[in-house]
C-alpha cells in the first residue's frame, strides 16, 4: 500500500522537521529526519518516482554523513550512513546512473566492512554486506561485465548460505537469497551458462515457494521473487530449446503465470509490474 505508507511517511518527517527547529542539536532528532526521508525515498521508489525518490536519500545522506562523522564510535551511527549509502545507489541504479551507483555501493561496502571487522557477530552488517554483494553484482551485470559480476553474486549466495544456516526459520535470510539467486541465474543466463543459470533459478524457485507457502499475502514473495523465479525458469528452457516447436513449449508456462501476477494487483509498484511486464512479454 505504497500511497497510504507515503502519505504517513510525510507526516513523520513533517514531524520530525518540527522536532529539529525546536532543538537542532539533538543528534537523535535529526537522526529521525534521516529515517523519514529514507522511508519517504522508499515509498517513492517502490512507485518508480526515482528522481524524487533520489533527493529524500540525498537528503538523509547529508544528515548520516554529519551524524556519523560526530560519533565515530556510535555503532548504529555508522550502521545508518551504510544504509544512506543503499538507498542512494538504489535511486541511482533505476535512473541509470550507474557509475554512481557503483560508487554509493562501494562507499556503503566500506561502512560494513568495518563495523564487522570491529564485531564479527554484527549480524545487521553481514546481512547487508550480502545485500551490498548482490547489488554490486547487479549493477556490473547490467553494465555488461558479467565475470565479476557472477563473483561479486557468488560471494552474496555464499554469506547468505551461511546467515540461512545460521536462522533456518529466519524469512528474510531467504527472501535476500532469492533475490541474489535470481540475479545470479541471470548473469549465468547471459555468460552463456545454461546448466548453471537453470539450477541456480530451480534454487531461487525453491525458496520463494517455501516463503509463500509461510505467507501467501506477502506481494513480494508471490511477485518479484516466487513469480520472477517462474519467468527465469521459462526463459533458460526457451534458451536451450533447440527448435521453434520446443520453444514456445518452452514459453508456455508464461502465459499462465503473466495472467497470475496480472491479478496480485501490483500495477503502481515498480518490482511487481516489472516482473508482470516480464512474464507477459516472455
């Protein structure tokens, strides 16, 4: 419910503005402007108001880099200026700034690094050095450099492998790996490697199924993950058909499952009408 989330988002920062002119020293209340426009930039971007979504993180970049330069030891102020760091190469990713993009990712990697070298247990950070990893990976594969682009998503599936091992019954460990599972199905499907593209998607499959089966009100789960698993899936049978006729064999489970995701509904986000878009063209 992207609308109504936006509209509470704004009120919260309208908010938190409010505290800030009472007391603009209060790092805690201008630590809260910094959440509001993350979550304002968040809403934006599920709607794909990149542009408008790109200047609430600027914003809270601003911010994040101040508070965390005044406290260096703060973990959590540390923690939130990698974070700042995300969202801003998420907005540049979609407005195909991509060289920015990278950079904003590697700033936000350096962030990480550090608070686990400090604390090796700072689950938060590792889980957001793989998210960091498969982002990277995404952002190199659509520039076209596909070989460190399968290493820097290998590196993700692996930290990722290990959280899951870690918390079994932990949803967003899986829900991570099937997004960086997916990216790596992917780039495999573009190197060429079909065998290795096929299981990885069979793998991200597998995953989303158990998450809906948790949940089936999840959109997520039912769209980008469980509904572009099926679309890839499709996609790398029809690449190793070996004549028409078996290609749109191949193809024909899209037709089905464009129609599914037709009905999640998802039309004003971004992650579900691409991936219905996806399933439709295919």
């Amino acid at each position: 419910q992207d609308d109504a989330a936006l509209r509470q988002y704004q009120d919260y920062a309208r908010l938190a503005d409010r505290l800030v002119r009472i007391d603009p020293n209060n790092a805690d209340w201008r630590a809260e402007v910094n959440y509001a426009n993350v979550d304002m930039g968040a809403a934006l971007l599920a709607q794909g108001r990149a542009n408008e979504a790109a200047q609430a993180f600027a914003r809270a970049l601003g911010i994040g880099l101040d508070l965390a330069r005044r406290a260096p030891a703060n973990r959590d102020r540390q923690f939130d200026l990698g974070q700042n760091y995300g969202w801003l190469a998420a907005a540049d990713y979609r407005r195909g700034r991509l060289d920015a993009a990278l950079g904003d990712r590697m700033a936000e990697r350096t962030v990480y690094a550090r608070l686990i070298a400090q604390a090796p247990s700072d689950q938060s950070a590792v889980l957001s050095l793989a998210i960091n990893r498969y982002t990277v990976g995404q952002i190199l594969m659509t520039k076209g450099q596909l070989k460190p682009a399968i290493a820097a998503l290998q590196a993700s599936k692996a930290d990722l492998g290990q959280l899951m091992a870690s918390a079994p019954d932990d949803t967003e460990y899986k829900h991570r790996a099937v997004y960086a599972l997916l990216l790596l199905g992917q780039t495999l499907l573009q190197a060429g490697d079909l065998d290795g593209a096929q299981k990885t998607a069979g793998q991200a499959r597998d995953l989303a199924e158990y998450l809906v089966g948790k949940d089936p009100t999840v959109s997520d789960w039912q769209g980008p993950c469980l509904g572009g698993a099926r679309a890839l899936l499709v996609e790398i049978a029809a690449a190793q058909a070996v004549s028409p006729t078996a290609q749109k064999a191949a193809l024909e489970p899209a037709v089905a499952e464009a129609v599914r995701l037709a009905a999640l509904g998802g039309k004003d986000n971004l992650a579900e009408a691409d991936t219905a878009a996806e399933a439709a063209l295919l």
